[in-house]
C-alpha cells in the first residue's frame, strides 16, 4: 500500500484488531440509547471503530491506510462472524469509509488537523451508514434521519478522540500533518 514500511503495515493491522475489539465493549451501551429511537446501534458505535482508520492516516500519512485499516476489519468481522446479517458485504461497509477517511485525512491539508480528524470520522461513519443502509437496511425516513444523524455525531466524536490519542503518540512515531 502505497510504499508503506513493514512497521506501517503492522500498526494497521493492529488498529484494525483494536477497532473490532472495542466496538462490542461499547455496543450495550449505544445499543441501550439507538434502541429507545428505534434505529440500528452500529450508527454509533460505528464512530469507536473510525476513530483507528484516523489515527491510522494520521500517523502514517500514507494514502490508502484508512481503507487498508477497514478492509482488514471487514475481514476480521466476516472471518468471526461478527456481522452475519451482512455476509460478504461487509468488506464493502468496513472498506468503503476508509476511503473517505483517506480522502478527508490527505486532501484536505489546509484544514487545522483537529477539525479534519473530526469531519474524517464523521464522513467516515456517514459513508458506512450509507452503504449498510442501501445494502440491507432500507430504514423508513425518521428513522434513516436519526440513524445518520446518530452516526455523524458518533464519528466525529471518534475523530475527537482520535485527535487525543495521536497527541500521546511521540512525534518520531507519526506522521507530522501540516
């Protein structure tokens, strides 16, 4: 990917494991707030598993992290059976926002990287709600609203912390962004 070095390729794995790893231990939780709405909870839990893809392209500042990151988590998801309602789809629904990370985290340079590590994660997890919904939910309109509305606050959130996370990381370590 991109001339990445092995330690790269390794830290993105890592961050992949980690993504899948957290988002259950958060999912009661936000299960608890999107089933009183009546909408899916992964549009909020959504924002724990973005928040690596950014930290990914923020340390590394390599093209194609974010979505390398993704598609190793939808790997991961399909290999466990993590998400069994989605089959094979979801190497599309954990791929596709890394895209979009990639592309917010690398095109957008002349943003102060605080609020690009924000609106990365936010279109991140606002590009998964869109594909999981045309792949298989096809939410009625309330509910679609909410759904998307829960899942840019909970990917901006997880860009925030994203944001916290590269400051203890020592600069030798990441990426400097501009």
């Amino acid at each position: 990917m991109n001339g990445m070095k092995l330690k790269q390729l390794l830290l993105c794995a890592n961050l992949a494991v980690l993504g899948i790893v957290a988002k259950p231990l958060f999912s009661p939780f936000f299960n608890f707030i999107t089933d009183f709405v009546r909408i899916p909870g992964g549009s909020m839990t959504a924002g724990v598993s973005m928040l690596f893809l950014v930290v990914g392209v923020a340390v590394t500042g390599k093209r194609g992290t974010a979505f390398l990151i993704g598609l190793i988590q939808g790997v991961l998801a399909l290999s466990t059976g993590i998400s069994a309602i989605a089959g094979a789809l979801v190497l599309i629904t954990y791929s596709l926002p890394g895209v979009t990370i990639d592309a917010v985290m690398l095109g957008m340079r002349g943003m102060p990287l605080k609020q690009r590590m924000i609106l990365a994660g936010s279109l991140g997890v606002l590009t998964g709600a869109a594909a999981t919904n045309l792949l298989y939910f096809h939410l009625a309109v309330l509910p679609f609203i909410l759904f998307y509305l829960f899942g840019i606050l909970s990917g901006g959130l997880g860009g925030y912390l994203a944001y916290h996370i590269l400051l203890r990381i020592p600069e030798r370590y990441r990426k400097e962004f501009s």
